[in-house]
C-alpha cells in the first residue's frame, strides 16, 4: 500500500499537535527587583492548560499582598477570612515548581502556596521567609515581681513596632497591628531553645513605658517572670495571630514537597486537609542562619488533618516554630439534631475548625456514643448539606443506630492515613514533638527529638480542639530523645492522656496497640511515659541515660506511670543514673502489666 507524502505530512502534524496539547505549561523567570505576585498570579490564570511547570532561576524573589488572588478561606487550626495569595493553584491536574533554591521573600499578610482540587504536585528548590516577622521579640535586662513590671531591650533591626499611648504594637506592617502581646514565650538566648522551665504566657501589659535608655518596661502582674537574659517572644492575640500556612494543601492529592525551606510563616510551615497523599523530604521549617530571630513558623511546623492514603515525612529539620513539630488527627463533629432515620445535623465545635470540610458523598463515618469512646457502627454518607460554617445536615445509606443522641461523636473514617517520620531533627521549639491520632499504621523511626512539652503526645480530644481520635497501630523504634519535657507544666517524653470530657467514660481504653521500642533517652528529668486509658501497650529495649544538663524539674515522679490500662508489658530497658522510682500503677493497670528483664530500676508493683 503507498502513502503520499502530503498525508505522511499531515499525519505527523496531528501528532505534533497532539503531543504538545498534552504536555505541560512551562513558564520561566529570572530574578529582578520589585513584587512579583501580580507577573506570577497572571501566569497561573492564563495558563492554557491544566498542567503547569513554573521554573525559578536561582535568585530572590519579593511577593507583597497588593497584587494577590482574594478570596475567603476557612483554614483549619488558623483564623478564617478573606486571604490573599501569591501562588493560588486550583483545580490544576499537575503542577511543578522548580525553585533552583531560590529564596521567595514575602512581606505583610500574604499565604505563599494554596493548592486547591490539585493533583500531582511537585515543589522543589523553594526558601520561604518574610522580610520583616510577625513578632516582637526583647532580652529581658530586669524584673520586679513585687511592682509587677519587667524590663527588656527591644531588637529593632529588622523588626516593627511602636509605642503608642502606654501600649506596644506590632508589626505594624501595610496597616495590621496586634492589639496587645499575646501569647508570650521566653527562649535561651545562646541555644536558642524554650528557656528551661518555661512558661506559657497570655501577655497583655496595662501600661508599655519607653525608658530614656531606649529599653522597654511592661507593667505587668503575672506569675511567671522570664529569667533575666532570655529573650521573651510575642506573637500577638490568639484568633488573630495564625494567618495562614505557608502552603496550605487542601482537596489536593499526590504532593511531593522536596528540598524546600520555610524560615517564616504567618502560621504553620506546612498544612494538609482533606488531601490525599503527602510527602515532604529533605525539607524544613527553621531560622535562617546568623539571625537575631528566636522563632520560625508561628504555629506547627507540618499538620495534617483528615489527610488520607500514605504521609510521609523524612529527613526534615524542625525547629524554632511556635508549636507542634508535627500533629496527624482527624475532626469530631457534634451530633445537634438526630432529624430522622437516615438525617443527623452536625456541629463543628471549635472557633478554628469552622468551614472544614468534614465528609463527602461515599465517605464512611464512624459512630461514638457517650459514655463509650470506642467506635461503633459504620455508615455510608449519601448526602451532605452544608448549612453554613458550622452546622451541616449528613444523609446516610443506612439507618443511624438508634440510641444516637445530641453531643455523640461522629469521626470519619475514610480519611486517615498511613503516616511515617522518619530521619528528621525537631528541637528547639514550643510545644510537642509528635502529636499522633491516626489508627492506621504509624511508624516514627530514626528521629533526633527534644521537646519543650511532652515528645510523643497522643491526645483524642471530645472537647476544646476536637482532634480525633484513638490509635491502633503505632511503632516508636531507634529514635534519639535528648532532654524532653523541658515545660515548667509536668510532661513526659511520651504522654499518652486522651481528653474527653465529662461525658466520657475515663476508664475505658482509647488508644491502642502502641510499641515504644529500641530508642536511646538521655534525660535531665524523671518522667518517661506516662499512660492513661492505653491497651497494649509495649515498653521494650530502651536504654535510658540520666544527664545533668539542666536541673530536674519534677525529679520525684516515676519513670513509668500508668493509669486506666490494659495489657501493658515494660520489658528490657535499662536506666543507668541516680535511684528512681521506676513504675507506678492503678490496681486496674497492674493486673495485667507484665515487667521483666528491666536494668537499673525496679518495680514496686
């Protein structure tokens, strides 16, 4: 059969065409002066396509608000309103990002990356921080607890903020300004760490006076005074002062996040909700190096929320943000109304949580029924109605179970994950290390901790936060922990505490099947887990080291301490310093706890 040339021609063309419809967008830039969220929010919404690759010569790069995409955003853990954005990718089938390590220089109330319905998302190469902070920041010269005032140096290169009329404000950047300081935290001015015993504090001085010196004094009753030579910290009043994430993922899957660095973020570093496979590698929240700051990200460092499929976080570096290194949880919504057989009106509790998504068509839902924490039945989501932020109606396939009641639990378990860290430094920051609530398999190896509060927290919560829920399935194993717990409020370096409120049962067991095994703790303090309401749980071959480091802060409390538990065995540890108590238990917990093979302590059970 013969060909003619002209259709050989024409058969080629279609394949050209073809080829080049399917593939992706590529868009370059190089670095020059000047904000350049309006040249980039152009490319994004003309793209021709919904496949997009934005490369960044290596370089900086200014980003300011005037210019960005709005709209109004209901993000999890931060406050809702009307955001602005600088790279705001929605409904895109691929994106990549190459930064070449670029740094990307944000300034005001801006939200670096919002992925929206994306898929295949990759960000590589990508320094974020902001040209000036969300915070205030003095070293503190001089306290006096009996006229209630205390003194600090301001830092003011490279921060903003006034005095005005007796009061502080800050940042006072393009209009914004906190209305007092807010949640207030002392760190070590040499390490750079939570100072040792430190304190959380709500601050809202009464009067700010300018000294002729130049210093600043708070007056301020309060019950916990910095030490002299700290430096206290602010980030401004609670509601107000969690803008947004650095990336904020949400009703995305298939996200890749490598090699990239957030010095700052106006809230967390990076947030996942209602998305589908993460991994972050290779990556991090932390201070640039040779600043002056003491804090990163604002809030946690990575959060994920109603996240499904497999999360991995590996060889990432976490430190100096203002709250969990990491925090894997799912939602409780309220039952409000039991409407008919099928029909039940939900509530969304807390003022951060407002706007979330909680479940979809095809979803399955799992019941919890006071006064029992467990989950019961499971039914399928037919239909839901958003009534507003708060309030939703869901549909169900079949019938709800026929003691449902107003203030019951719903918990959707569609959406876990599978969650892994792995190879990753935390320090240096407030709060916990790991807060983990998700029942499927969760694995934390290799990881180099130190926690201001407890390292590893499991915490179900059926009041306040209404983060669920109970875990199933967790290994703990080969992890480096270096003086946790260094909060002047009691921890643990693993604090298994489930809160559930008043109408939940607080002896029935909530959290399950957890293996805390073959990890090295060198440690200051007493404490190293403490366990209420856990069931089977494994205590095995940890070598257990006493530091003098630092003063004990509660050096008469027991190693091992459990509270409401089934099935525990605490078996080959070793502990090596001073004389202990080892264990402690309830007479529930000791009937079934197994110890053997112990070094160094003993059981007094």
């Amino acid at each position: 059969m013969k060909i003619k040339f002209k259709s050989i021609i024409m058969l080629l063309g279609i394949t050209l065409m073809t080829l080049t419809t399917q593939a992706e967008e590529v868009i370059r830039f190089s670095p020059k002066k000047g904000d350049r969220t309006l040249e980039i929010r152009t490319a994004i919404e003309n793209a021709k396509d919904k496949e997009i690759k934005l490369v960044f010569d290596k370089g900086s790069y200014l980003f300011k608000p005037n210019s960005a995409y709005e709209a109004y955003n209901a993000i999890t853990n931060h406050g809702n309103g009307l955001k602005r954005i600088a790279f705001h990718m929605d409904g895109f089938k691929k994106v990549t990002i190459e930064g070449n390590n670029s740094e990307f220089i944000f300034h005001g109330q801006i939200i670096p990356f919002q992925f929206d319905n994306c898929e295949n998302v990759s960000v590589d190469g990508v320094v974020i921080d902001w040209d000036i902070p969300f915070s205030f920041q003095g070293e503190v010269v001089a306290n006096n607890k009996e006229e209630g005032w205390r003194e600090l140096r301001p830092f003011t290169e490279g921060f903003s903020w006034k005095v005005k009329k007796g009061k502080l404000c800050f940042p006072v950047i393009d209009g914004f300004e906190y209305q007092y300081m807010g949640s207030t935290l002392p760190f070590n001015a040499e390490t750079k760490a939570v100072a040792h015993a430190a304190c959380d504090q709500t601050s809202k001085p009464t009067k700010v006076e300018v000294l002729p010196n130049g210093n600043l004094r708070f007056y301020e009753k309060a019950k916990y005074y910095a030490p002299v030579g700290s430096i206290l910290h602010s980030k401004g009043q609670k509601g107000d002062n969690r803008y947004g994430p650095a990336f904020h993922i949400i009703r995305s899957k298939d996200i890749v996040i490598t090699n990239t660095v957030v010095h700052h973020a106006l809230g967390m570093g990076y947030l996942a909700e209602k998305s589908e496979n993460i991994t972050i590698k290779n990556s991090g929240v932390y201070l640039r190096e040779g600043t002056d700051r003491v804090v990163s990200a604002t809030a946690d460092a990575t959060h994920f929320c109603n996240v499904k499929g497999d999360v991995l976080v590996e060889d990432c570096r976490f430190e100096n943000m203002l709250d969990d290194g990491t925090n894997v949880h799912g939602t409780y919504v309220e039952v409000d109304q039991v409407i008919d057989a099928h029909t039940v009106r939900v509530k969304l509790v807390h003022f951060q949580q407002t706007g979330f998504e909680f479940t979809g068509k095809g979803d399955e839902i799992w019941f919890i029924k006071a006064p029992s924490p467990a989950r019961k039945e499971i039914n399928t989501v037919k239909e839901v109605k958003y009534l507003n932020s708060t309030y939703s109606e869901i549909t169900f396939e079949e019938e709800l179970p026929k003691d449902l009641s107003p203030k019951d639990l719903l918990e959707n378990k569609t959406y876990n994950p599978v969650f892994t860290m792995r190879g990753c430094v935390i320090k240096n920051h407030r709060a916990r290390n790991i807060v983990l609530k998700s029942p499927l398999k969760t694995v934390i190896e290799n990881n180099k901790l130190s926690s201001m509060m407890s390292s590893i927290l499991f915490r179900g919560e059926s009041f306040y936060w209404y983060e669920s829920g109970a875990v199933e399935d967790v290994v703990i194993q080969n992890n480096e922990f270096t003086n946790c717990a260094t909060s002047g409020k009691e921890h643990a370096v693993m604090w298994i505490t489930p809160r559930l409120g008043k109408d939940y049962s607080v002896e029935e067991g909530y959290d399950h099947g957890i293996k805390f095994i073959n990890n090295t703790i060198n440690t200051f303090d007493s404490r190293i887990v403490r366990a209420d309401r856990a069931v089977k749980l494994l205590i095995k071959g940890n070598v257990i080291t006493q530091t003098k480091d630092m003063k004990p802060i509660f050096p008469d409390r027991p190693m091992f301490d459990l509270l409401n538990c089934e099935d525990v065995e605490i078996s080959n540890n070793t502990y090596k310093g001073d004389e202990k108590t080892g264990i402690v238990a309830d007479e529930k917990s000791a009937k079934t706890l197994k110890v053997k093979g112990n070094k160094g302590f003993k059981s007094s059970i």
